[in-house]
C-alpha cells in the first residue's frame, strides 16, 4: 500500500512488516489476559465441566494479582460464573 507524504511527493510503504512477514503489533498484556480469559469462559459455558471451570478461575486469579486484569473484570467473570450456574426459569404458558 503507498500513501503520499506531504513533505515529499514521492508516494512511501506505510506498511511495516517483521522478518518473516508478521506485522510489528504487540498487544498488551491485559489485552492478552483479556482475550485468553474470554476464550476461557466461553470453553466453560459450551462445555461446562469442572476443569474447564478450574482453568478459568485459575486464568482470572492470575491475571488480576498480576495487574493484568481490574476488580471489575474479575467481577464479571464471576458473575457470568453464577449465571450459568443458575438454571434459567421457566415461565408456565
């Protein structure tokens, strides 16, 4: 892809690449928590077996006594945790 650079008017990649062909973005280590925690929780929900269960929690109490993860996050795991422990009510008909 070339862009044109207003001090020059010859057009210049702006498209980084590393060795190999990978591109130089590095995201975060809370966004990684982030991501690793969510594909966690959805295993959880779809499976729903204790070491799916013990995986997460183990995940989440990780991340938050590393910084990576807030007490507001850590709160939503938890209660997503106690929704799928609740079986949804059934309203009669």
């Amino acid at each position: 892809m070339k862009a044109e650079h207003r001090s020059s008017s010859d057009s210049k990649d702006i498209t980084l690449l590393m060795k190999g062909g990978t591109s130089g973005f590095k995201p975060s280590r809370p966004l990684l928590a982030t991501a690793v925690i969510g594909t966690a929780l959805i295993g959880y929900l779809v499976h729903k077996t204790p070491d799916a269960r013990s995986h997460l929690e183990n995940l989440v109490n990780m991340a938050h006594n590393m910084g990576d993860l807030s007490e507001r996050d850590a709160a939503v795991v938890t209660e997503l945790l106690i929704a799928a422990d609740c079986p949804i009510p059934l309203t009669p008909k």
